[in-house]
C-alpha cells in the first residue's frame, strides 16, 4: 500500500464578486478553514460552508492551466477553467439542473511555500445566455487562526 499524501491545514479568505445582467454587483468574503493535499501530483484546496444551515463541499484543483472548481452537497457544481477557453460545467441545485459554458477571462495561480493565491475571472453562460460575470480570489495560508 503507498503512503497517503500529508492533508495541510489551511485558512482560507475567499473573495467573491458577481455581477448579474441588470442587477447592482454583490460582494462576499469568507473566511474559513480548509486543507490541501496533493494527489497524482496536482494539489487541491478544500473546505466547507454553510448554506441555508446545508453544508456544500467544495475542492479546487489549482492548475494555471487547467483549474476545476467541484462542489458537492446542497449545491452540486463543476466549473473548468482554461485560460482564454471556453470549457462546459453543470450547476444543480434540488430540481434545477443547468449545463453551462465557462468563458475563462483570467486565471492566475501563485503559491509560494506555506501559502498561495488562487484567482479566476469568468463569464458564466446557460442556454439562454450570460448568466453573469464572476471574479474569485482565494488565499490560502497554512496554518488556522
């Protein structure tokens, strides 16, 4: 049997920006504490929260290339992110089932030893169109609070 990959405690401030088509922007910051491991030598950041006293899992493959962002629970979401591309998702919530196109506008990924900042600007695309422009930056540092 191989040895499993050191699972490092991390906190975790999540910034989030959306813009809805004819709607004001809405901000939200989080701070929560999550993990990163790595696995087939790609690393993955992951933590919970709560929504509407339901928890939604989420993992974050970090890859400045090819980044994924996966939810599971009362949300079910996966979001690739190609820089300049345009990759498929889906988005479930209860009944509400939805395919989406993912218009990747910037990505960047930085990590330096004990900590690292993940950042993606995209455009979110349903069959009857632009559901809405989202900016995502999340640090991460070892350690809790």
């Amino acid at each position: 049997m191989g040895t499993q990959p050191p699972i490092v405690p991390v906190t975790i401030n999540l910034k989030s920006e959306i813009r809805h088509p004819g709607q004001d922007t809405d901000f939200m910051e989080l701070e929560l504490a999550g993990t990163i491991t790595e696995k087939g030598g790609r690393r993955y950041l992951r933590y919970e929260e709560k929504q509407n006293a339901e928890t939604v899992r989420t993992t974050i493959k970090l890859d400045p290339e090819d980044a994924v962002i996966m939810r599971t629970g009362a949300i079910r979401m996966r979001l690739p992110f190609a820089p300049g591309g345009t990759r498929p998702g889906t988005y479930a919530n209860g009944p509400l089932a939805l395919d989406l196109h993912v218009v990747t506008n910037e990505l960047l990924l930085t990590e330096d030893h004990d900590r690292g900042e993940f950042r993606v600007s995209y455009d979110m695309h349903a069959e009857d169109g632009l559901l809405g422009h989202y900016e995502l930056t999340i640090t991460y540092a070892e350690g809790t609070r």
